[in-house]
C-alpha cells in the first residue's frame, strides 16, 4: 500500500511520530513513486512557505510601515532645510547680481560687450581693492539693504521650516 497524501505532508512538515517516521522512511526506500511524490511535496512546501513569509509576516509589513513612517518624518526635514539653504544661496546671488548692476559704471551701448566686461572688471577690482568709494554712503545703503533682504528672507525661511515642522509633530501626536 502507497503513502496517502496525508502522511506525505506530515512527513514534510515534521508532523509524525517516530513511529510513523520509520514506516515512511522504509516504504520510500523501495518505492520510486511514493519518493517522487514526497520530493514534488517539499518543493511545492517549499515554495508555498517562501510566499507565506513574503506576503503574510506581520513582521515584514510592520517593518515597511515602520520605514515608511520614519521616511515620512524626515523627508520634510530634509526638503525644507535644502529649500532655505537653495533660497538663501540664490537670494544672496540675486542681491549681489543687483548691487553690482546698481554701481555698475555707464556704458555705451553699442553692442561693444568686451566693453562692458572691461567695465565690470574694473569696477569689481574697484569694489575689491577697498580704497575706492567702497564706504561711500551709496555703497553703504545698498550692503545695508542687501543685508535687510538676506536676513528678512533666512528669517521667513526658519519660521517656515519651524511652523511646517512643529505642524508635523502635532499630526503625529
Ligand atoms: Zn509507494
């Protein structure tokens, strides 16, 4: 008499008794279907339990939930603070743009463009060179102005990131 399925599956899963075990073992020995049979049901066990493991452990959704909940909390974080270190960069940049072109010295514009390049040199080495009219009270205006825009900018962007920031914790809370 063959293995029923029954016993096939406990042998896989370890289910039977010593017993049992060596019945089994000795039928197997001589039987080549009751063996192909019982090797079929350990790759489709096999197989059945790397599924399992994949799709139904708590554990594993536990931990994507866990990652997404903590990618959740410092992604803002990240963004908002490469945003004010863009901003600021990018104001300063702006503000450097518009005080040079502000004491920019006239220029004839007639389409002379190495002209005008000689000019800004000049007057960037003029600027640099500090015995100029760098503290003249133009140039003081605008570094104060500049200054006013640069600091009024940084303040808005830390009180953003702070609020976005606090307004995030309380939704986790
Ligand atoms: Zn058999």
């Amino acid at each position: 008499m063959h293995l029923s399925d029954e016993i096939l599956n406990k042998y896989v899963d370890n289910e039977l008794s010593a017993e049992e075990l060596s019945e089994v073992s000795e039928h197997i020995n001589v039987c080549t279907e009751c063996l192909s049979k019982l090797k079929a049901q350990r790759v489709v066990e096999h197989q059945l339990k790397r599924i399992e493991t994949f799709t139904l452990s708590d554990s594993f959704t536990n931990l994507v939930m866990t990652k997404i909940n903590v990618s959740a909390i410092h992604k803002p974080k990240k963004s908002y603070f490469m945003r004010f270190i863009f901003s600021f960069f990018a104001l300063s940049c702006l503000a450097i743009l518009i005080f040079i072109f502000a004491n920019m010295p006239e220029v004839n514009n007639n389409g002379d463009y190495s002209k005008w390049f000689d000019n800004a040199g000049e007057f960037i080495s003029g600027v640099f060179s500090a015995n100029q009219k760098l503290f003249s009270q133009k140039t003081i205006s605008l570094i104060g102005s500049m200054l006013t825009i640069i600091l009024l900018a940084t303040g808005y962007f830390i009180y953003d990131f702070h609020k976005r920031f606090k307004d995030h914790i309380n939704k986790l809370g």
